[in-house]
C-alpha cells in the first residue's frame, strides 16, 4: 500500500491528458462559466474560474502532489489561463476550491508523509455511507489490508491515510493508534517505552528538534529511540540543485 512517491507533473511542453464531460451534478457543483476579467483571482466563495478547474482536474489525474509540486500547478494554471493576475495565496486558493466541492463530500486534503514529514495534498473522498463506498477506489479485499496496516503488517501511502482516516476510525475503533502530538492516524511512528504514547516520526522530530535529552511529553521519562530530522524543504531543494551540478559536470568531462 506504500506505493512510491508520485512523479512530478508536466508543467511546461507537451500534450495535457484529455478529460471526459463531467457529471450533472459535477457540472452543478462547479458553476457557471465566468468573464475573463474574474479568470485570475476571485474572492467570491463557492466561484470556480478556468483557473481552479484546470489545477482541479490535473491534480485528479496524480491523485496527489507534494507541496512543492502543487505550488508548481497552481502557477501553471495562472500561466495558461490569466498570466497577468495576481497568484492568489495557496491556503485560499484551494478553500475556495473545497467549498465548490463540499456538496460532492470531497475536499482538496493537506497531510504530511509518515516517515519524513513531506507535506502532500490529494483529492480523497470524505464520505463514508454505503453510496459513497460506490464510488471508492477500494474493492473489499483492499479494505481489508487497512485492517492488516492497522495491525502492524503493512503501512499505507500518504493518500490512503487521508482518505480513509475516517474510515479506519469508524470502523476499527479498538485498534486506531493516533500521534499524541498531531493527534493524526498514525500507521508507523515512535512509541514510549514507558506509557506507551505514540508519535508519527516527523512530530519526533519537531518536538524534540531542541532537545539534547528528549523526554516522553506524557509522561517524562527518557525518550529511548533515535531522533529523526526535520523536513527541511530549501536544504532538499539545495541538494537537488548540488546532485544535477554534479551530473552536467560529469556529462561534460565524458
């Protein structure tokens, strides 16, 4: 269930993946078409411009990005459809998105990556009657390997914990494990020797980034495992950077 990480998308060149007609009730839900002079920035909730539909439907067809990547999309459908306003702030931006999408019970979702902390965004299903498991990616032998991952047998992908967090709590209560710091689901993570809490390994690491002897927050005994890093986006970016110097340079000597 722990797929790899998602390839980034296809922002610049090449042919956009066509896209079928939506729905009646799709078509209700995300408006009416609006001028051009509105196409860039609206402030009006419950608005969807060229704009938001274009990044809506991209991102569907990843299912989900990291954040710098949805910060690439976003800029990419200003580009396409209104280069000349102003890009509006991304927490907005995508509100304004989800209050278009809340009578469909789905939502544009933010999360972070277990094992390192990356902040991802994916559109995933907030329903969880007997209709709405209609249209889940989840045949029934697949629901049943959350109840394995929730058992220690397996873990899950960062858009399978937000998309069925609802799920898992409701349907195995007893054995739901949340972060006592973020308090998210937590599939893989730390636990205290001592009373037992358990902290996704990203909030170890913001927790005790400061501390030379980390300690329980609970219950203050010694925290006994080792303390992963913070997610660090610019030291990422700036060893991205260094690796690619590195390979034209060696390209050029060959």
């Amino acid at each position: 269930m722990g797929g790899p990480h998602p390839r980034s998308p296809r922002l610049e060149g090449g042919a956009e993946p066509s896209f079928l007609p939506p729905s009646s009730s799709v078509r209700t839900a995300l408006g009416r078409c609006v001028p051009p002079s509105m196409q860039g920035n609206t402030k009006k909730m419950g608005v969807m411009t060229d704009v938001h539909r274009r990044f809506l439907q991209l991102l569907m067809t990843h299912g989900v990005l990291e954040e710098c990547d949805i910060k690439r999309l976003q800029k990419h459908c200003y580009k396409v459809h209104d280069c000349n306003a102003t890009i509006e702030k991304l927490e907005d931006f995508i509100n304004n998105i989800n209050s278009v999408l809340e009578s469909l019970y789905i939502e544009i979702k933010k999360g972070v990556t277990e094992d390192d902390g990356r902040p991802i965004y994916a559109l995933v299903n907030l329903a969880t009657t007997s209709i709405s498991k209609m249209a889940s990616d989840f045949a029934e032998n697949e629901l049943d390997l959350f109840r394995k991952a929730k058992e220690g047998e397996f873990t899950l992908h960062g858009r399978a914990i937000l998309e069925m967090d609802q799920y898992i709590r409701e349907t195995y209560p007893d054995a739901v494990k949340v972060c006592n710091i973020c308090r998210g689901l937590l599939i893989q993570g730390q636990s205290c020797e001592t009373c037992g809490i358990r902290m996704h390994l990203p909030c170890v690491a913001k927790y005790f980034q400061a501390s030379s002897e980390p300690h329980c927050p609970h219950c203050n005994d010694y925290w006994p495992h080792e303390v992963p890093e913070v997610f660090n986006p610019e030291k990422e970016r700036e060893t991205g950077l260094s690796r690619s110097n590195k390979r034209s340079s060696r390209s050029r000597q060959h």
